[in-house]
C-alpha cells in the first residue's frame, strides 16, 4: 500500500538536474567570475585561500577590514611596523577593494623594515611588488593600484626603469587617473632613455592640458598646464645640449656637453674596522654634489642577484618572512670633495644581516640615469658623457653605460674570526691610493679638478 | 489550487506573529537604522562601508529567518497534530508541502522587503543621494538575496521532511556556507595547475549538482561601483532560472519523502 | 445496510531495535455499520489512533484491507466524505475560531460565511467566534473542533478522545453534540478508554488490546450476564438450596444469608420461599455487567498476542 513513484516526476527530476547544471557551467559560472568573485583574479589559486574561509564572513568583510585597519593605524602611530603588516595582509584579503590600503601596504613593506641606520631590508621588495600586483587584479578598473606599483620601481628600485614605464602605461590606461600623475611617465621615459617618447608624451600631455584648462579654468588645470610647459622646455634644451638630436641625425658629438666623455676615476677600500662593520673609502672625481654610489654587500651565492641588485619581481604572492639566512645590504655612498667615506654598522641587526655564508660579494655601481640633472647634462641619459678607466661597464645594464666593480670577503673577515681576531681585513680595487686629501685644502682641491666639459686640467 | 493557497497564506500568519523571527527582524532593521554611524569605523569612503554592512545585515538577517521558518515547518506541524485535521480533508501531502513553502516564500518577501525599504530610505537620508539610480542599484542586492532565501527555504522545508529541528538547522546553514563558499573554491581547483584530474572531476561534480548560492552575492559591485559589470540581465536572468529550477527539484524530491513519511 | 468501515487483517508493524517487529495493529477485521455510533476502545497505547490513522491515509498499513464508505483508504474523493477529530488538537492559535473555519473551509472549497456562523452556533461558539483559539477553553477548543469536522457535512466522522481531559459539563456538551450527529444520520467511530462515556451513547463497540481484537458487538449483547443478589434474615440455609439453581453461591453474612444468582432467573420465586417461612427479604439488588467489567475482563484475558 506504499505510494508509487511516479514516473513522470522522476522524469521531472533528471530534467531539472541537468537543466540546472548545465545552465550553472554554461552561462552562470563565467558571468559569476567576471563579475562578482570575491576573490578575483589567478592570486590566490595555488591553494585553498584564506579569502575563501572569510567569505564566511560575508557581507561583514567590509566592516572587519576596517576596523582592523583603524587598528593598524593606533600602531603606525607607535611606530609597530611589526604588527602592522599582518594586519595589513588581513585588511586586504577580507576587503580586496581597499586600495588605501594596498598602498600603505606596499609603502610599510617596501620601505620601513629598516635596520638601525635606517637602510631598510631589500629583501622585502619583492612582497611589495606582489603585494601591488595582487592590488592591481583586485581593482583592475581604478588606476591607482598600476600608478603605486610604477612608483615603486621609479623611486624605491631607482633602477630597471623599464618596469616603472611598463606600470605607469597601464595606469594610463584607467580613464580615472589625475592628469598630473601622467606627467611621472615622461620622467620614466627619461630614464629609460627613450627620449623621444619622453618627449612625445609631454606634447601629448600638454595638448590635452590645454584642452582641460579650455573647457575649465580652474587653478589646477592652470598649474598642471604650467609644469608641462616647463617639462617639455627643460626636455628640449636638455636634448640638445646633451647631444641626442646631434646623435639621432647621425652628427658628431663634438661641442656638446656630453663630449668628450669624463673620467670618473673610481675606486675604492673596504676595511672591515670591526666585526660587522665596514668602513668603505674611495675616490670620485666629480666635484659637483649629488652624487650616489650603490654599495651592495651581500652573499656570493644570493639567489637572483647580480649586478648590485635583486630580482626585484621574483614573487607573485606577498611572503612577510624573508630568508633569514641570506643577507643583503645595500647603502648609497654619498661623494663630496671627490672622496666619499663611510662606516657601515651591521652589528645592531643580525636578523637583517644574518651573515650565515661563506663567501660575500661588494659591488659597487654607479648609473648616471638616476643623477641629478646637472650631472646628467655632462654624462648624458645613458652613460654617453662618462667614462671610467677600470671601471667603465656595458654588460650588467643594457644599453647603458654605468660604473661597475666588485670586491670579495670572507665571513671571517666581515666576522673577524680565525685568523682576522687581530688582523684588520682590507679589501680594495688595484687604483686604490691612501689618499692625502687630510692634508690638502678644500681649495687645492678644486684646482686639480679636470673639467667636466672637456675633461683636461685635472691632476 | 485554493488549498495550496489557504495553507501558504496560514503559514504566512503563523510567521509573521513569531516572537523569534520578529526579534530577529527588529535586530536586522535596528542595525540598518543605526549602519550610517558606522562610516567612522572605515578607513575608506563611508558609502562603501555603508553598502557593504547593510547588505551584509539583510543576507544575515534574512539567512536565519529562511533556517528558523522553515526547519520546524513539517516537525511542528506533526507535534501539534495540525497536521491531521488538514491531511484527513481532501488535501494531498504534496499541496500541503508547496503551501508551507509558499508561505516561507512570501513572509520571506514580506520581512525581506521590510529590510530592504528601511536599507532605502536609510541611504537616502545619508546620502541626500537625488539620483534613484542609485538606490535601485543597491536593492539589487537584496533582489538577488531574496532567490537566494527562496532556495535556502526549500533547501530547509526539504530537509525538514524527515530531519528533527536542530539537525536541520546545522545542516541548512551548513548546505548554504558550503552552497557560498564553494564557487571560489571551485574556481581556485580549476584554475590550479597543480590540482589532480579526479580532484577537478569531483570538484566539477560538486559544482554542478550542489545548490549553488554564490550565484546570487552579486553585492561586490554594489559595493566597489567602480567595478564593470557584463551582461548583468542575462546573468540575473540564469540565476533566477537557475533558482527556480533548483527548489523545483528540491520540492520533488521533498514530495517524494513526504509522500513515504509516515506522520 | 452498507458498512462504513471495513477491515480485513489490517496490520501495522514497527521494527524495534531490540524487540524485533512489533505488531502495533495486528491482523485487525473491523466492522462498522453506516448511521451507528461505534466506540473503539481500549487501554492507551492499544492500537487505537494507529488504526484511525490507517483509515485516514496518514499512515500506511504493513499489510491487510481497508475500506471506508466502499473506497479502499487513502483515496482523496473518500476525503470530501469524512472529517477527523484528532485527539487533544491544537490548531493555530493567532486564529479566531471564524478565521479557523475558513481555512479548515477553504481547503474543501467552501466559502460560505452563513455555514461558518451556523456551525459555530450549532457548538454554541458563535459569541466567541472573533477571539482567538489561543483565548478559548479547552471545551470550547474541543467545540470548535468539531465544527470544524461537519464542515463537510460528513457521512463519517472519526472522533479521537473527543472528552479527554474536558470537565464533566463540557463533557455533557460534547455528548449531546455527538448524538445529535447520529440523529442526522451520520455514521461516528469514537475512540475512547473512557468507558462511561461510550456506554452511554454507543451502538456497538470494539475493544482492542494490543493491537488484537477482544471483543465486538452491540453494546447489549455484550452485557448480557447480569446478576441478582438477594440478602434475608431468619432463613434455613437449606430452603435456598432446595432451589437448585444453576451457578448460583449462598453466603452466610453476619447480617443473614446473601444468595447470588444469574439474572436470568426469576426471583420473585425465591422471595415468595422466603416469605412463605417467615424469613425477611432485605434487599434484592440487580448487578448489572457493566462494560467497564466487560473491558476488565477482555483486556486481562490471557493469551492474547503480543
């Protein structure tokens, strides 16, 4: 007497199943991740992502993240650089369009874990480029997130600058972006040395300024009219001047500013003065200030790195926990009176400079692309106006020419062990000569200058 | 027809004169009303977050309200012994089953339209918004959440056809996280390089026959405007279609036990 | 006449964990005639709501036949026929009595306000028909109950303990609205194990116990064997023996002698003997068998099954 199954509702109920199914794999699944993922983008998907166990939260991500992010910002103010990253991390997986965030992220991680002497820890650049990037595949359509990640190669890297172009183009291509922000892409181009295009893009710029202030004359559309009109001024005379119009028409160099190219005469002593600290000494023969030498001590075997940098763009996933056993330290040496000297304490910061390796590399490099304009009105945008009897090198950068040399030591000389207790460890390049510049005045000084535009009268 | 109608319409009077549902709703729209004071908590544009909290009130709110309405539907009316005066008339089980369904329907439409109207005018007052695009823009969130109730509801009137109260609760509530959180994580095996071909296939199984209820958050535009939306009819429509078609199947199914049950 | 309800071995079993399969209705044969008032009784847990809901369609029966107006049970049309009281009902309480009566009316398609009021008077609820169930007594809950069940205006109603738990007036209520329905010609299957109630107003009765039938027929039929005790002073113990009647016991009291005889027999016969030798008759009392003996005695029986 048990009820019978009726057929036709079976029937009803394959049919629903499958029509079901295939309307969710056909048409609702794509629509579903173009459109309302929370967790969009390729990031988080090689494992199962803590975004997906927040999603549990629901429509309260939102409010989490905020709350969290005013607490962030109690311990900013404390100075808990800490403490505020893992909040950080928080904030921007349970709001993901949170771009303040993401860019105040970028900004701690990149830029304030710093040792005692406030040189911060490149190792934690590569997180902050992942940290931009996964910004960027969350809010695709504000142009914020691309411009923060350009900057982040333009000014924090201060090198590679084809990456900060690359970022800055497709923050261009958001409609949102400030007008005055675009003009940062014609500095990059600068510094990539593709003047032309620097060039193009301020005409470009300016034309639509001038369109802006047309159809509203407020002040901002006034001022941004007035830099790109100063920009594009300095460009032009800068590209004759430094000789690139000669060069492009195929002219010879002769008369311009670049010509004939100047003798830097680097060189350089590290003496290890006491266990972990080096003292770094040496010449550089260019008078006017501004200049910066790179100096990066760091393990021979450093995965990725080489010429006096890291692989910046090594990661996609932001990582808080740097290798602890790899040590990279990077310090600007800073010129004046053609010398530059520099004790260099690593001793306060062991987890920053663990110093576990056997063998450690000094390079020092010098790009004139990131030199103040009055420098780089003598050695030009690549390198075309300086020269370096030892030094001069085209291989570690393309296309340019930059200063390069390495030195080696040992971890017992940097650790003074073994047979180094006593002995001060010394490491210079061949042309290094003690210097008696403490004797000389500041004024014999200038007389043996050679000068910057021809390059004779010195010595 | 009528009977099914008689009993949807009892079933809606029994709701809405419910101390539990009605205690839940007046929590959901005393948060709404106060949402607007939350702005300071963000460190972002207070409209994000206003959007963000009153939808996440309505879903939550109108999530436990489908559990509660529906889990002790059948059980309840078995206990009472109401359930034999109406089974003993010319009724057939399957009339009685779509008339409490119904009914969970249209007093989740009724409280879920409460909440919304509130969350409306809410945002009117804090915005002085003089664009309505704006708050249409905003109710389709709750539009889309009320599918998503209808089929939660049918997922709990289905279980509570032969599932004790608070078994059904859990599992319900269970049903809808695993039902939400799964698109993503689908998603993410999907697009992992790494994932074995039988974890993707049972996955891929999963995803198809599972109720989906990640179809119908669609309030992260809502919220984050900037973002571009594509073919949004088409997508509501497929979600809708979708709804419907997948409490058809849980209603069969629910029938189908029933008719067996012995009450 | 026709029957109303018809039974052949119809049996519900449950498998318990431990006890293996419990026959809860056990190979029942029922018999109910139409326009009777039949009572169905037994102690609780006998079987007797199992068995109504049977009849209903709400459960299904493990095996044998039932049949109800002629239909076999569970077919919906037999469901427009008859009406079901079930025992201490509840119904939604944030209904008036009226608005009770409109559903339970709506759901056989009856929209008729005039029957509502009707019904409500006929159980003497139509002063109380706008409050709310939740506000009634359990009376007037039981009253309304039954309004709701002539709705349809039922061939066949199946009452469930319609007077449990009521008090003795609301009782008296219930009864006389229960006998009116035969008055009309309905057919009514009381359940009940409260004996003097169904005394009262049923033609036949069933008693179950344990899910099997112990006895059923018409209530008089079933009390027959009756007896006569008669109690006298100053009488030889010999002159009642000289009687010499069938199953009959002689007792000596302090207060003379108490002779107990079947009803069948005459007893002007033996008071006219006691007379005749002086004795004195004190009292002659008629002991009726009363069904709640009949319900002992059946329900104790050895050897029923189990």
């Amino acid at each position: 007497m048990k009820q019978k199954t009726s057929p036709k509702l079976l029937i009803a109920l394959i049919l629903g199943f499958i029509v079901q199914g295939a309307l969710q794999r056909a048409v609702i699944f794509d629509l579903w991740t173009k459109n309302y993922n929370p967790g969009k983008g390729k990031l988080l998907s090689n494992a199962m992502s803590p975004d997906q166990i927040l999603a549990v939260l629901g429509g309260f991500r939102e409010i989490t993240a905020g709350i969290l992010w005013v607490k962030a910002d109690s311990f900013f103010d404390q100075g808990n650089y800490d403490a505020i990253l893992p909040l950080i991390r928080l904030v921007t997986m349970l709001d993901p369009n949170e771009i303040d965030v993401y860019a105040t992220g970028m900004w701690h991680i990149g830029y304030n874990f710093t040792d005692e002497e406030q040189r911060s820890d490149r190792r934690y650049i590569p997180s902050a480029l992942a940290l931009g990037k996964e910004g960027t595949l969350h809010n695709p359509d504000t142009y914020e997130l691309f411009f923060e990640e350009g900057w982040m190669w333009y000014h924090k890297i201060d090198d590679d600058y084809d990456n900060a172009v690359k970022w800055f183009l497709k923050a261009q291509e958001r409609p949102d972006m400030l007008p005055a922000r675009k003009n940062l892409l014609g500095m990059a181009y600068q510094r990539t040395g593709e003047i032309n295009k620097s060039i193009d893009t301020y005409y470009r710029l300016y034309d639509q300024s001038l369109k802006q202030f047309a159809n509203e004359a407020a002040f901002s559309n006034h001022q941004n009219r007035d830099t790109l009109e100063g920009n594009l001024d300095n460009m032009l005379v800068r590209a004759v001047q430094r000789g690139y119009v000669a060069e492009k028409d195929g002219r010879p160099l002769n008369g311009y500013d670049v010509y004939p190219p100047f003798d830097v005469g680097f060189s350089v002593k590290a003496t290890v003065v006491e266990p972990r600290v080096i003292r770094f000494e040496g010449t550089w023969n260019v008078l006017p200030v501004g200049t910066r030498i790179r100096a990066v001590l760091r393990d021979k075997d450093f995965p990725g790195a080489h010429g006096a940098e890291l692989e910046w763009d090594a990661r996609d996933s932001v990582n808080l926990d740097p290798p602890k056993d790899q040590t990279f330290m990077q310090e600007q040496l800073f010129v004046k009176n053609r010398r530059f000297n520099k004790k260099v304490d690593m001793s306060k910061d062991p987890t920053m400079y663990p110093f576990t390796k056997d063998k450690y590399v000094l390079e020092f490099y010098y790009n004139p692309r990131s030199a103040p304009p009055h420098i780089q009105d003598k050695f030009g945008w690549s390198g075309q106006g300086m020269t370096d009897k030892n030094f001069i090198n085209t291989d570690v950068r393309k296309n340019q020419r930059v200063v390069y040399a390495t030195l080696e030591l040992t971890k017992d000389q940097i650790l003074r062990y073994g047979e180094w207790v006593d002995k001060t460890p010394i490491a210079k390049t061949a042309n290094y000569h003690e210097s008696n510049s403490d004797s000389g005045s500041n004024d014999d000084v200038i007389l043996k200058v050679p000068s910057l535009r021809s390059g004779v009268g010195g010595k | 027809m009528r009977p099914i109608l008689s009993i949807a319409a009892t079933t809606v009077g029994e709701a809405i004169r419910r101390r539990v549902l009605l205690v839940i709703l007046l929590i959901g729209v005393l948060f709404i009303v106060v949402a607007p004071g939350l702005g300071i908590l963000s460190a972002r544009s207070e409209t994000t977050v206003l959007r963000a909290f009153m939808l996440g009130v309505i879903q939550g709110v109108s999530m436990i309200i489908a559990v509660i309405l529906t889990v002790y539907m059948i059980p309840n009316e078995i206990e009472r012994r109401t359930i034999y005066t109406i089974l003993s008339k010319p009724v057939q089980r399957w009339q009685f089953l779509v008339g409490k369904y119904l009914g969970a329907v249209l007093s989740l439409l009724l409280m879920m339209s409460m909440m919304s109207a509130v969350m409306g005018v809410m945002f009117f007052l804090q915005q002085q918004s003089k664009n309505p695009g704006e708050i249409a823009d905003l109710l389709k969130g709750p539009a889309m959440y009320f599918i998503q109730m209808c089929l939660l509801a049918a997922v709990g009137i289905f279980f509570s056809t032969f599932l004790p109260p608070l078994v059904n609760f859990f599992l319900s509530i269970g049903v809808f996280l695993v039902g939400t959180f799964f698109n993503p994580l689908f998603q993410t095996l999907q697009e992992n390089k790494n994932t074995a071909p039988m974890v993707k296939l049972i996955a891929q199984g999963v995803n198809t026959f599972l109720p989906n209820f990640a179809n119908y958050n669609v309030q992260n535009p809502i919220i984050n405007p900037t973002q571009q939306i594509q073919n949004e009819g088409r997508y509501f429509l497929g979600v809708t279609v979708y709804g419907v078609v997948y409490i058809s199947i849980l209603l069969i199914i629910g029938i189908l036990i029933f008719d067996r049950r012995e009450v | 006449m026709a029957a109303a309800i018809e039974t052949k071995q119809l049996t519900k079993s449950y498998k318990a964990r431990q006890a293996g399969t419990i026959n809860v209705v056990d190979h029942l044969d029922l018999h109910v005639e139409e326009g009777e008032i039949f009572g169905f009784l037994g102690p609780n847990g006998a079987g007797k709501t199992t068995t109504i809901k049977m009849l209903l369609g709400i459960i299904y029966p493990t095996s044998g036949e039932g049949y109800v107006l002629g239909k076999e049970i569970g077919d919906m049309d037999v469901h427009r026929l008859i009406s079901y009281l079930p025992e201490r009902p509840y119904y939604y309480e944030h209904m008036t009595g009226l608005e009770l009566l409109k559903f339970y009316g709506s759901l056989f398609g009856i929209t008729d306000k005039e029957k509502f009021v009707q019904l409500l008077e006929k159980v003497n609820l139509h002063r109380d028909m706008t409050k709310p169930i939740s506000n009634y007594s359990k009376g007037m809950q039981q009253r309304v109950g039954l309004a709701q069940s002539l709705l349809n205006d039922p061939k066949l109603l199946f009452l469930d303990e319609p007077t449990g738990g009521l008090d003795p007036i609301a009782h008296r209520e219930i009864r006389d609205l229960i006998l009116s329905f035969r008055d009309e010609g309905r057919t009514v299957f009381i359940s009940s194990h409260e004996l003097s109630e169904v005394e009262l107003i049923c033609d036949r009765v069933a008693i179950i116990n344990r899910g099997v039938i112990a006895a059923q027929g018409k209530l008089t039929e079933l009390l027959k064997g009756g007896r006569i005790e008669i109690t006298a002073e100053d009488v030889p113990a010999s002159l009642l023996s000289d009687f010499n009647i069938v199953d009959a016991n002689i007792r000596t009291l302090p207060s003379g002698l108490l002779l107990d005889m079947p009803e069948e027999n005459d007893p002007n016969s033996v008071i006219d003997a006691i007379r005749a030798h002086k004795g004195r008759v004190i009292s002659v009392v008629p002991r009726r068998k009363r069904l709640e003996d009949l319900f002992v005695e059946t329900v104790s029986t050895p050897g029923v099954k189990s």
